[in-house]
C-alpha cells in the first residue's frame, strides 16, 4: 500500500484525504445519532421501570385498603 501511495501525486493524495475526512465526518455524525437512540432507550427503559414500581406500589396500596375494610367491616358485625 505504502508503494502505491508513494506513486501518486500530491493531488491525488488530497484527493484521498479529502474522501477519508468525508467518511470519518459521516461516520461522527452516524455514533451521535446512535448516542443519542442510545440515549431515549435508556431513558425509555428508566421510565418503564419506574411506572411498574408505582403500580407495584398502587397495588400494595390497594391491598392494604381492601384489609382495612375487611377489618372495619369485621369490627362492625
């Protein structure tokens, strides 16, 4: 490879480096977008976690009204 290069003309490596830049600034720009799917997935995921939590929460909530009024209704007999 390093023959071929050595080959070429100073244009035509510009030219190369030109193209490489090109693809390297297409490449940056691709990690960010997938930075920032990344990103909204884990926050996504955070979000999911954090409603099942509060319905598990609800449901113990529930659970112990419903007892409570098992409990009120037994007193009450």
């Amino acid at each position: 490879m390093s023959k071929e290069l050595k080959k070429l003309k100073k244009v035509e490596l510009l030219e190369i480096l030109y193209q490489q830049n090109l693809k390297i600034d297409n490449l940056n720009e691709k990690i960010t977008q997938l930075e920032k799917q990344l990103a909204d997935k884990t926050i996504h995921i955070a979000e999911a976690g954090s409603i099942a939590e509060a319905a598990l929460k609800l449901t113990n909530i529930f659970e112990e009204a419903e007892k409570a009024i098992e409990l009120y209704k037994n007193n009450v007999k």
